[in-house]
C-alpha cells in the first residue's frame, strides 16, 4: 500500500512536468501570442534611446558641430565640459543654481498651495464649489501663448512700484509659475483626495481634532503619492521653461539653464553644439534623479485619483 501511494505520489509530480514539455507551444504561436510585443517594446526602447545616445556623442566631440557627430563616439573629449564651466560671459554654474532654487521653490508652493485648495474643496461646502472647480478646468483650455503679453505688463507695471516682484525678479518668476500650476495640480489633488474616505476625518473631529490638524496630520500621509507627483511634475516643467522665463528674466546672471544654453547656439553669438550637449546633459540629471527615486509613485499618483 505504501509502495502504491509512493507511486502515485510521484506520478502526479513527474506528469505536469513532462506533460508542459510536451506541449510547448511552437515559435510561431508564440510570436503571435506574445512574442510580438517585446519587438514592438524593443523599437520604441530604440527610438528613445538614440536622441539621448546621439547627444552623448556629440558632448564628447570637441568640433561643436552636430555633422561631425554622425559617427557615434568617433571622438571621447571632455573639451565641451570644460568649457562649459570656464567661459565668464556664459556663468553655467550660476544658471543651473538659478533654476535649482527657482525649481525647489516652486515645487514646494505649489504642493502647499495646492494642498490646500483641493481638501477644501474636496472636504468643505462653500458657496461657489462648484462654480471654483469649473472656473479650474475651464481656465486651462486657454494656451499660455495667450497670456505672454498680458504677464510682461502686469510684472512691468508691478516692477515700478515693488521692484523685487517686477520683470528681471526670480521672486516674479515664482509667483507666475505657482499661478500657471494651480489649476490642473488642484484638480488632480481634488480627485486624489476624494478616495481619502471622509469617516477618517468624522473620527477626527470627534476626537476633538480641527481642519488643520486633520489636514497636517492625516490626510497629508494619506496623500502622499500625488504630493510626489504634483512636486515632480512641477520642477520638470519649470526647469524646462524657456519663453515664459525669457520674458521675465533678462539679466544673465539671474537667467536659468533654458535661456543660458540657448546662447551657445542662437545665430547672434555662436553656434557650439557640443558645448550646449554637455550642458543640456549635466542638467537632465536632477530631473531624471528625482524621477527615478519617485518613479514607485507615479503610477498610483496619477490614476488613483480617476476613479472613486
């Protein structure tokens, strides 16, 4: 009897086995099935990564022109980095600690300021409500194109009376960015914060707590996810702002990485690819540092808040 269910015992562990090597499925039916997603997943890994490669290539070539850079590597300088940080007309330090702090701080208003706005209307009644989340959605419609002239106006006619808010300020620049961001941002939180239930913040306020400490306390962790999100999203789109910050900023001492490379190829003072390669390089490694360290919530930051 032992002998039997030993026996059996090994039959059931040997045939699933040897009945998945029997039928394997044949190359072509794989390929169908399966197989032509990772070809068409290997095609767009190429056609992203070869803009990049191509732009390394061309950072380690010293002739500063991109038809020399057909051939990929052919030359390995360190010329264009050097020159990078050694011309004084052209401070690439100084920019790039211009757009670090302009970035930082309006990442961080716009999380705050955001924050904000979205758990009142997510979590009070007001007059209005409705009318603030259509005004939200209606106003980012319009493209910012629009409001060029209108932003040189206002921060020159703000500049005669508070110079430290006026064109050529990065204080201004803030402020301008912060009003852009709060529309789309507060709508992304206003969603997210709606699958916080709302018995979290009834057990609360019956433990006596109010809306800040509710807020600052408890929701804040909960919501933590789009925080990274708004934050991320926030500093990319403003480290990579160019006419918006062209306009404001004319001194070049307080001008942010966007504008500062552009002259390193316009037509008025020069034409050094290389140089603008190397520079356009070492300022996507922040952005592309924090993304990666908060890749784990983007997913969750931005379709959390779709369905409640």
């Amino acid at each position: 009897m032992a002998a039997n269910n030993t026996a059996n015992a090994t039959r059931l562990i040997v045939a699933p086995g040897t009945q998945a090597a029997r039928t394997r499925r044949p190359f072509g039916r794989w390929f169908r099935e399966t197989g032509w997603r990772h070809l068409v997943g290997l095609v767009v890994v190429v056609f992203c990564a070869f803009p990049l490669v191509y732009v390394l290539s061309a950072s380690f070539n010293s002739s500063g022109t991109l038809l020399t850079a057909n051939s990929l590597f052919s030359e390995i300088s360190f010329a264009n980095y050097a020159e990078l940080f050694q011309d004084p007309n052209r401070p690439y330090g100084l920019w790039f600690i211009n757009t670090l702090v302009i970035g930082v701080a309006t990442s961080i208003g716009t999380v705050i300021l955001c924050a904000l706005a979205a758990y009142s209307f997510s979590r009070m009644r007001f007059r209005g409500r409705r009318g603030g989340l259509m005004g939200l959605v209606l106003v980012q419609m319009f493209p910012q194109m629009l409001a060029f002239v209108s932003i040189f106006l206002l921060m020159s006619a703000i500049g005669d009376i508070f110079p430290l808010l006026g064109l050529n300020s990065s204080i201004g620049l803030i402020m301008i960015y912060l009003g852009g961001a709060l529309g789309v941002n507060t709508f992304l939180m206003y969603g997210f914060f709606n699958t916080v239930p709302a018995e979290i913040d009834e057990a609360a306020k019956i433990d006596g707590a109010g809306h800040a400490r509710i807020f600052f306390t408890i929701i804040l962790r909960l919501v933590a996810p789009i925080l990274a999100i708004v934050g991320l999203l926030s500093f990319i789109s403003v480290t990579g702002d160019f006419v918006i910050a062209s306009v404001v900023l004319q001194d070049p001492a307080k001008q942010t990485l966007a504008i500062g490379l552009y002259q390193f190829v316009s037509q008025e003072t020069a034409q050094n690819w290389g140089v603008f390669s190397a520079g356009a390089l070492i300022a996507a490694v922040l952005p592309t540092a924090l993304f990666l360290s908060l890749q784990r919530y983007i997913v969750g930051g931005l379709t959390a808040g779709s369905v409640k």
